[in-house]
C-alpha cells in the first residue's frame, strides 16, 4: 500500500489526547481538528488548533481515526511540523517542533517564518 503524503506530523500521544478532548468536548468522530496559524501573538504568528468544520481551501489529513484539515495557504508556515502531546510535569501540553520558525517565544505557541 502506498504511503500518503502529509505536509504535518501528529504523534501517537497528539492524537491520544486530542481523541479525549474531543470526547470531553462532546464532539462526533468525523468534526475534525484545525490547525493553522494567526497573526498575534509574542513573535508575529501563533498556533491554532481547534476543533472546526471542513472549509473550501483545506487539505484534509487523517491520523489514526482522526481527521485533520490545514487551510492550503497557511501550509508555507507550518509545512513539516510535528504536533506532539507531553505529559511531563515541567512539560505538559501540545508542543510544535515547526521546521519553519526562525525564532519563537518561550511559551511555544508563537513563532516567526
């Protein structure tokens, strides 16, 4: 079988906990998650990940079960970067290793191409 090519990463422990908050959320198996970026943030771009519906321009990605759409204009910002969930006490969150930032904050969630 052909591998599919995907312009994003989830790992195995993204997925997990985006699956239970969706569940938390009371969302269906088939509301997908976004992720993109916005303008904002300490260093000009800031992540988003939301759980939204479908739109026109989206490339639509499944991980596991778990759909996942990226609006095709936003993909020169986060194009090979891997979304990954920790659940350490220094480190606990969604963290996004983006091969395209050149700085980002110490938060994490914001970064510049």
């Amino acid at each position: 079988m052909a591998e599919v090519m995907t312009h994003i990463h989830l790992t195995d422990s993204a997925i997990e906990e985006l699956k239970k908050i969706r569940v938390a959320e009371g969302f269906t198996e088939d509301k997908p998650v976004r992720i993109g970026v916005k303008g904002g943030g300490c260093s000009g771009l800031s992540y988003v990940m939301e759980f939204d519906e479908q739109r026109e321009f989206d490339e639509v990605y499944e991980f596991a079960g778990l759909p996942v759409v990226v609006d095709q204009r936003q993909l020169i910002y986060i194009m090979g970067m891997e979304v990954d969930y920790q659940y350490g006490l220094n480190d606990r969150g969604f963290i996004f290793r983006n091969p395209n930032a050149s700085t980002t904050c110490g938060c994490g969630t914001s970064f510049s191409a």
